[in-house]
C-alpha cells in the first residue's frame, strides 16, 4: 500500500499490530495521507519505539493483545472514544475487525 492507494476520503483509520515492520509503515502512510490512526501493539516498548514524533492530535497509541476477543472489544471502545469513528481497520489477524462487523458496517483489510 502506498499514500498513493489511500482513499482521500480522510478519517481514522485502526492499525493492529503495529509492533511489525509492516504494520509501522501502513500507520505511517496512513497518517502522512491525513489520517487520524489508531494503532495496537502487545508491550509498551513498541510503542514507545514508534510513537516518536507523530502529532498527538492525530495519533493514539493502544496496549492490547488484538487477538484476544475481550481486548479486541476494548481497543474499539478506546479509539472510538478518543476519535468518535473508526473508518478502516487494518488487521492481520482479523479478530477486531470481526469484533467490530458485529457492531457496524466498516471497510476492513485483513
């Protein structure tokens, strides 16, 4: 995915996982395009390392194991608290994006 490919039609945008290289650069494409992201990862200390100079205002950092159903349900809870939507959801392994088809309609990449 490239900043090329993202929908110019901005808004928040939920990246989990993000402690994989791969995870890191989607959120950071995303947010260079003018989203607002929402990204998850297991410990702290991967956020921490990729928190670093990303605007406050537009990014909001989650501890939680996006696997797990129970978590999964909390990280939508925080980000729509902190951002009020969540339009996409990149997801690799697909348990928060279920969690959330069974809130409401949304576009989710797995």
């Amino acid at each position: 995915m490239s900043a090329h490919t993202i929908d110019p039609d901005r808004g928040v945008v939920l990246v989990t996982d993000i402690g994989r290289d791969h995870g890191t650069r989607v959120a950071a494409e995303f947010l260079a395009a003018g989203w607002n992201v929402a990204v998850t990862a297991r410990s702290v200390t991967e956020l921490v390392r990729i928190m670093a100079g990303k605007p406050a205002h537009r990014f909001f950092a989650v501890v939680a194991d996006p696997t797990d159903r129970w978590q999964a349900d909390r990280i939508l809870d925080r980000v729509t608290a902190r951002f009020g939507t969540i339009n996409r959801i990149v997801d690799p392994t697909g348990v928060v994006a279920s969690v959330w088809h069974g809130r409401e309609s949304i576009d989710a990449v797995a």
